[in-house]
C-alpha cells in the first residue's frame, strides 16, 4: 500500500468531492519536451492542414478547422460564479477534446513521412498528400495507440483518412459503440480485460515488434500534449472576443477533466503562456481514479503513483477518465503549475450529465461533465483560508471557464440510458 498521507487517503474515502489546493502552484512550465516554440509551430500546422483535412472531410461537410464554442452558463450555476463552458464535446467530426491532441500527433506523422519520402518538396501545399502516390506510401505505416476509447477513435480517423492503417488497444472500460464505431472504420481493434495501463503495455509490446509501426503512447507523447495546448490559444481569443478580462483582479479558472493529464496538461502550458498567474487552472476526476490527486498531494515518488497502490480500483463511469496513473511527462514539466485538483464521486458526474441537458442543452459523457459538477466544491474550499474581502472580489470578478471533453456522439441509446440512471 502506497502510505499516502491519512489526510489524503481518508478524504478519498469518504466518497464525498475532495480538493487538493495547491496555493503555491507556479506559472513557469519547464518546457523540456512542451515548449512555446512548438506550440506555436501546432497552430501553424493546424492552419496548414486545414485545407486538407477540409478536403479529406468534404463528405462529412467539415471544413478542416479544430475548433470549438465558447457558451454562456445559461442561468445561474449553483456556485454563483460566472461560468462559461468550452464546448469540445462539440468539436468536429469526433466529438471529444482528443481530436486536439490526436488528431495534431497524426498530422505531424504524415508530414514526416512524406517529407521524406520526398513528396512533399514545398510544405505550404499539403495538398500533394491526396494524391495516390501519398495514400499508397502511407499505407505501409501501422499506426498504434492505447485508449479506452475517445483517443483511438480520433487517431483511427485522422490515420484511416490518410491512408495509414490503425491499430487500437482498448481497456475494459471501452464503450461497445465506441468500438464498433472504429471497426466500421476500418481500424483493427484489439481488446483487453484490463485497464488502461494494461492496454497501453500491450500496445507498447506491439509496437516494438513490428518495425513499420507507430506507437501514439497518451503517457509519454509530448506531441499529443502540444497539439492540446493549442485549445488554449483559440480560448484566449474568443475570451477576448466576449470582452472578457483577465488580470490579478479578474481571474480565469479554468476546469479540465484529468485522465493522463494530457489534455489538461497541455491547455494549462499554453494558458500559463498567455496569462501567467491570472491563469488557474484546476484539473478534475473522479474518485476511483484520482492519480492527479495523489501524484500532486504526494511528493517523493521516482513515477507517479498509481491509484491501486491508494487502495482505489480504477473503476468509474467516466470512461475517459478511467486511468490509474498520470503522464510522468505532465506532472515533472506542467504540474507545479496546477492550481487543485477535485476528485468527485460518479454520482456527482452523472447529476451533471442530467444537469447540462435539462438546462443547457449540452450533451456530454459523464466525463465531459466533471468541469461543471468540480466549481461548487472548488470555490468552496479555496474561501476557507483566505480572508472575507479579498475572496468576495475574487469570485465575483473571476471567469470560471468548464471545459467539456466529449459526448455530442454518444448514440441515442447510450446517452438516454446515462440520463435514467441519474433519476433511478
Ligand atoms: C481523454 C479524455 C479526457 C482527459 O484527457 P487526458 O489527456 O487523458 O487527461 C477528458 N475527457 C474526455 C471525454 C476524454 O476522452
């Protein structure tokens, strides 16, 4: 048993929200591996890709540009904060924030492999990548990547696309529809009876047995991280486009939905970069999961720890969140710079998958609803310790931005079956 402090432990056992405020938190990324300069290189990457993604995806009438809204909270949210919802459940063709991430490793593959095989001998026209010579010489490259779900179906897509083959190692928790969906695609699905980290060894074994293949790995890529981060320069703008200031007296608190740590990871570079200190950025999972939790309230481990050694099993309804340990990656460059951590129990998740359909409209996984269900419990804890005033002006003058992960594709079924459990 890992000997987390008796504080730590007994707050996740209590199965109520836990937070861990980390006050201290930095603003300075360590950018070994995530760096502002490649950050900026994903967006420009993003832009040149557009036009061929746009092509790719005629049929689907998507025009190539990952890109999400930023919504109003309609209403008033129970914190009594002034909320906003980044709405990547939304996001083009796959729904969920991976197409971020995911899809950005796939794109910078194509480029290199075509690059080298010398058929891209001017980079500003990416259209050459359509032409048959491209998909024929891009059919040789397996790609791999571990999920439990959301993170194989942006990578099957993008890669399928090109021509690439695909080849997905899902853990236990994968959804059926979501397997499904990536064998219609064309993509090779293998399954596992085990967890996430047992499916991201399986794909690592394969990977290196196979001289042709590319292993996409959720833990270890910082590509994947970068092409996340990018979601927080399109936030910036279209925060500044509803007029919306962020300074030491306005604050921006920003909720992202933990598994790895990856997407959250990324967005809070880039939103670090841009706003320094004004920037807070608090990660959110469920309890069963809570490897941020521990890699951030524990100190003095080689590798983070693993949610097992806590005494927790893993087991969630949110399938995207379902992951026992974080990115070593993310916690040794990004996490000094994390503002908390909340650790919500499932049903808390699934009041607000019902919550945001009733009175929003948004239709998320319960994952995708941990950003919005993890602001009443973090305002809360965060005035206990900080005087009256202070804590009334930053409230009141702050921007609490949920970012929600993923759902607008769950199937009809799916999602009518997650709303009668949270009235039954
Ligand atoms: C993967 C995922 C996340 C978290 O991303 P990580 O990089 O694993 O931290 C959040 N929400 C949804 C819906 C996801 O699929």
């Amino acid at each position: 048993m890992l000997s987390i402090g008796p504080q730590l432990q007994s707050r996740l056992e209590s199965g109520a929200p836990s937070v861990l405020l980390c006050r201290e938190a930095g603003w300075v990324p360590l950018e070994h591996h995530v760096t502002l300069e490649a950050a900026q290189a994903a967006r420009d990457r993003y832009a040149r890709f557009a036009p061929v993604l746009g092509e790719l995806f005629a049929e689907q009438g998507w025009d190539g540009v990952i890109s999400s809204p930023l919504r109003e909270f309609k209403g008033e949210h129970p914190s009594g904060a002034r909320v906003l919802v980044k709405c990547d459940h939304e996001l083009p063709l796959t729904g969920t924030i991976k197409a971020r991430g995911g899809v950005y490793e796939v794109l910078c593959l194509v480029e290199e492999l075509a690059t080298k095989a010398g058929l891209l001998d001017d980079r500003s026209d990416l259209m050459a990548l359509l032409l048959p010579e491209a998909k024929e010489m891009l059919a040789q490259t397996r790609v791999l990547v571990a999920s439990t779900g959301n993170l194989a179906y942006s990578i099957g897509l993008a890669a399928r696309a090109f021509g690439m083959n695909a080849e997905v190692h899902m853990s236990q928790d994968a959804k059926e529809w979501k397997k499904r969906r990536l064998r219609q695609m064309g993509v090779d699905v293998v399954e596992h009876a085990g967890d996430f980290g047992l499916a991201l060894h399986a794909a690592r074994d394969a990977a290196r047995s196979d001289s042709r293949s590319y292993l996409i790995d959720d833990e270890e890529s910082p590509t994947l991280k970068v092409g996340y981060s990018a979601g927080a320069w399109e936030l910036a703008a279209q925060l500044e486009g509803m007029g919306v200031t962020v300074d030491a007296s306005h604050p921006l608190f920003v909720y992202l939905p933990c598994g790895v740590g990856g997407a959250g990871g990324g967005v809070t570079f880039g939103l670090k970069k841009i706003f320094g200190p004004h920037a807070k950025c608090i990660f959110v999972e469920p309890i069963a999961s809570a490897a941020m939790y521990l890699a951030l309230g524990e100190r003095g481990w080689e590798t983070p720890p693993s949610v097992f050694d806590a005494g927790l099993d893993n087991r969630t309804i949110a399938d995207g969140l379902a992951v026992g340990k974080v990115s070593e990656l993310v916690v040794k460059e990004i996490g000094h710079c994390i503002d908390g951590v909340v650790a919500l129990p499932d049903r808390h998740l699934l009041h607000w998958v019902e919550e945001a359909w009733r009175t929003q409209g948004l239709r998320l996984e319960p994952a995708a609803a941990a950003g919005l269900a993890a602001i009443a419990p973090y305002t809360q804890a965060l005035a206990s310790g900080i005087d009256q005033h202070a804590w009334h002006d930053l409230f009141h003058n702050g921007t609490h931005v949920a970012w929600t992960t993923g759902g607008s594709q769950l199937p009809d079924a799916e999602f009518s079956e997650l709303l009668a459990q949270t009235t039954g």
